[in-house]
C-alpha cells in the first residue's frame, strides 16, 4: 500500500465525534403512519420489531437520516427544520457523518449494524414533502443498514463506529 494509500485508510478511522440517537420511528405497512418510538428492538437479519422492513431482511432492515440534514431539506423546500417522520426513516442520527459509514459496521447502543448503502429518494418523498420534494432530498437521504446483532435501540444511544480491520 502507498503512503497515500495508508494515510487514507487512517482519516477513514477517526471520527470527531460519536453521535447520538434523537428519533425513532416506525411504520407497520407500507404506506401507513409513522410511529413515534421512545425505544425499538433491533431484530438481526431484519429490522426493527414493529417496522414494515422489520421481516423483509435485506440490505434495508434500518434507514437512518442526518438529523443535521433536517433544516437542510426544509430550507431547499423553503419550510423551517422538518420533522423526522416526514422523510420516513426510521432513526434520525446526530453529531456524526452517516455517509462515512456506507460498508462499515457500527454500534447504535447494544446493536451492531453495517451501513449497507445510501438510502436515496424515492417518488414518495414528491407526495410527503410536496412538488421539488425528490431533488430536495437528494445527497440527503441518508443510510440502510443491516442489523448484525440484535437488541435495543434508545432514544439518546450513542452511534460509534466499530474499528475496521485492515488485511
């Protein structure tokens, strides 16, 4: 490995701070209402109890959204911060950069999960978010993430991510 190489793969371990869980929320159908949570159980190759992804396994068990992002999203809408359950995800994630951990694992309180990908837009959000509500999300929709080891998920958690190994 070049010298360059390995000083990346070093920035790529330290992250300035831990970030913290301050929403939670869950649908049980596709369409249905988002329910506000003060705490969920991470099932492994799931999702969250509860949650409609919950039994479908796959890349996408858990979709966590930059709460950072929130005001974000309403300034490009022309609207104040948004409120979590509109953008559909089920964690909303503070103090950390979520796009960092695309392909690493990380702990959310007792639960081991791996960011599985970016968790882009859909049509749905032109329907949640009104007309410019796709392109308003874009870059900001947050992480999938495949639960590897189940438990329980809290409001104010700490999310930190787990030291990759280098072969």
């Amino acid at each position: 490995m070049t010298r360059t190489g390995a000083a990346m793969v070093d920035l790529m371990e330290h992250f300035p701070r831990v970030g913290r869980v301050v929403w939670i929320g869950v649908r049980s159908k596709r369409r249905g209402t988002v329910l506000e949570l003060p705490e969920v159980r991470a099932l492994v190759g799931a999702g969250l109890h509860g949650d409609h992804y919950g039994s479908a396994g796959g890349s996408r068990g858990i979709t966590l959204i930059q709460y950072e992002h929130l005001a974000v999203i309403g300034s490009l809408l022309g609207e104040p911060p948004l409120e979590p359950a509109r953008l559909r995800r089920n964690l909303a994630i503070s103090g950390i950069n979520l796009t960092a951990l695309k392909g690493r694992c990380f702990t959310v309180g007792e639960v081991l999960l791996e960011g599985s990908g970016l968790c882009h837009p859909c049509a749905r959000m032109e329907e949640a978010l009104g007309p410019g509500g796709y392109n308003a999300m874009r870059g900001h929709g947050g992480l999938n993430a495949r639960v590897l080891q189940g438990g329980l998920i809290r409001l104010g958690d700490a999310l930190r991510a787990v030291a990759a190994t280098v072969d």
